[in-house]
C-alpha cells in the first residue's frame, strides 16, 4: 500500500500522483491563484506540477493564502 501524508495527514490516494492530482484530491483548481505546494519541505514551483510526481511516503504541504485579515 502507498502512501502520502498530505498536509500531515495520512493518504493512501497520492503516492505517485502529480501535484496537480494531488491539488484535485483536495478540490483545488492546478491554476487557483493563492496556492504553493512543498514535498518533503522543498517547495515545487508552479511550473513543475503537472509533471512532478509524489513518491511513496512524501510529506505533502499544500499552502493556500487567505483574504482578509
């Protein structure tokens, strides 16, 4: 069984998805403004994500920023 940790969370759903399969698991448009993604603490540059694939037992953050204040 393979698995990720997204966003300190156990999935057994994402290991060896893309980013951006990974940013759909959670509902997130792959173009939403306002987003960044680190794998295992390095961040993955918006550029990469459709093609940066997510290794059994990574640890996934998926960051979104908030408005208000």
């Amino acid at each position: 069984l393979y698995m990720i940790y997204l966003n300190g969370k156990p999935r057994d759903d994402g290991a060896g998805q893309t980013v951006t399969g990974v940013l759909r698991l959670l509902d997130l448009a792959p173009d939403a403004r306002g987003v960044a993604v680190a794998v295992d603490g390095e961040v993955v540059p918006r550029a990469g994500w459709s093609t940066f694939a997510i290794p059994d037992g990574a640890r996934v953050e998926v960051l979104t920023a908030m408005r208000g204040g």
